[in-house]
C-alpha cells in the first residue's frame, strides 16, 4: 500500500489551493493529491494539474455541506483501500510536522500504525498587518508567524481506520484520541488580508445565489454576507489577544485529553474547545515549511 494520500473539495479558491498544492503535492507527489474540483473550475483544474481531479456540479442547492462531508467520508473510505493514511481537510487546512522531528511528514507517517486516527493541535495563522506588511509569496510562513491556539481545527484528519467523520470534520467516531507532538494544523483562512478579503466575496457570492437560510442551506454562517462583518475590524482585533512569550502548546494537548468523552449519544467523540484569547510566534525553525 501507498502511506499517504491528501484530499480536499475547493471552489475557485486559487490562494489557498496553490499553498495545498505546493505542501501535499511536494510532500507526497502529485500522484497522491485528491482535488475535488465543485463546479468543475477552469482554474482549479489548470492548478492542480498532475493530480487526482474530480469534477462536480457546482450548481447552487441546499444541505451543502451535509452532502459535501458524506462525498469526502465515502472517498476517504475508498482511498484507504490503497493507502495506510489520508489526509483530508478544508483546503485553506494544512497538516504539517514540526521541523524539530528532524524528518518530513511522508516519511514520519509511514513509521506510525496504520489503525487510528490522529488530531494534529490546531493553531490558527492570523495576518498582522501593521507587524507583518511584507506580502506572502512562494511561502507563507516566514511572512506570517503570528498563530492564535484554535482548538475548533484541532481536528481528527489523519484517518487510518474505518471510522465515519462528522460534517465540518470536527468529530469521528474513534473512540481514542491520539495527539502527536509534533503534529500540527495550520488554519490559514486568516493568513492574509487581501486573499482573506478575495474568499469572502466569493463566498458570500456563492451563498447569495441561494434562497434560504443558513439552516435551510446547511453550510457555514461564515459563509453569508450578514454574519461577515468589516473586515479590517477582523484583523485589527488580532491586536487585542494577549502576547504569550515562547511556544505554549504542551498545556493545549493536555486539556484535549482532559475533556476527551463520547459526544452525547451521536457515536462521535470529541473534546472541549474553549478557544484562549492569547498569540505567540510560530517557531524560527517553522519558516518556508508552508
């Protein structure tokens, strides 16, 4: 069997799939990247050339994101017929391995047991503007450092086993938590200003087509122009989360496993996600890894 494959679904978000394609496609090859291409993008699929691309019609319905989790948790079942793990996600979502491992994620995942499913901690790349005024490029952390801890994407995306994963990707329905040290996800929805200001259009584009409600539509409030907000507001209230000196992340895996219980009776598991109003730096040693 292959140790790993990567999938996503994606929109017409060329930011955020260029930076996933550029981390999973250089760490396991093209060959193993999974893009689920919804509208069938001209640019997506120009981007993401060389890899495995499925085409779905991108006509407005509601439900959304019921429907898109079912898709991804029938892929990811099916992909686990050919690979030990699969690394599946939101594509402005990127697992990555601490550099202090001293070897790549390929190769530290083929060393881990192929029957469960481990939660990388969940950090959240936030742009501040007024430190940070250089652009991103070829990398995106370097430019960026700036991480709030987000325990909302501490998610359980590495999935080794049979197990079904609850829409959003929040839960599964392992019964165990396994937190790697040296495991993380990077949430870049926040990374940038600008290719922030650019997704939001489009999304709330996307939603305005629809008639009906964030209920009736099922997919994420973040996503409809009433719950958006002024967005330099957004990012000037970075400003405000307290400095915490060094890289405080051993205290956040311990209050994961802390909480760690059954999801009431919905067969999924999950832990508390109180989110700490604190930033730190990412690391020197991180720099040019996404």
């Amino acid at each position: 069997m292959q140790t790993v494959a990567a999938l996503t679904m994606v929109r017409d978000d060329a930011f955020f799939l260029g930076a996933w394609l550029r981390h999973y496609g250089g760490l396991f090859g093209r060959e193993n990247c999974y893009v689920v291409n919804h509208g069938r993008g001209e640019e997506v699929a120009r981007l993401a050339e060389g890899c495995n691309v499925i085409g779905i019609p991108g006509d407005p319905h509601k439900n959304f994101d019921m429907k898109r989790w079912r898709m991804l948790n029938n892929l990811v079942m099916g992909l686990r017929c050919y690979y030990t793990h699969v690394i599946v996600g939101d594509v402005d979502e990127l697992v990555v391995l601490d550099p202090e491992a001293g070897t790549d994620l390929k190769t530290w995942l083929a060393g881990q047991p192929g029957d469960r499913v481990l939660t990388p901690l969940g950090l959240e790349v936030i742009h501040r503007p007024e430190l940070e005024p250089d652009p991103v490029g070829a990398c995106i952390i370097g430019p960026r450092r700036h991480v709030r801890p987000a325990p909302h994407y501490s998610k359980p995306c590495v999935v080794s086993v049979g197990t079904k994963i609850a829409r959003g990707g929040h839960f599964t329905q392992y019964e165990k938590l396994h937190t790697p040290d040296p495991l993380y996800l990077l949430h870049l929805k926040f990374c940038d200003f600008g290719a922030y200001v650019e997704a939001m259009d489009r999304r709330n584009a996307v939603t305005g087509a629809l008639d009906g409600s964030v209920k009736d539509i099922a997919i994420g409030r973040h996503w409809f122009v009433e719950a958006r907000g002024e967005d330099r507001a957004v990012f000037d209230a970075f400003a405000a989360l307290e400095p915490v000196e060094g890289f405080p992340v051993g205290p956040l895996r311990k209050k994961m496993h802390r909480s760690w219980k059954a999801r009431g009776n919905t067969g999924y598991w999950a832990f508390e996600r109180p989110e700490p109003a604190v930033q730190f730096l990412l690391p020197e040693r991180f720099a040019g890894l996404v």
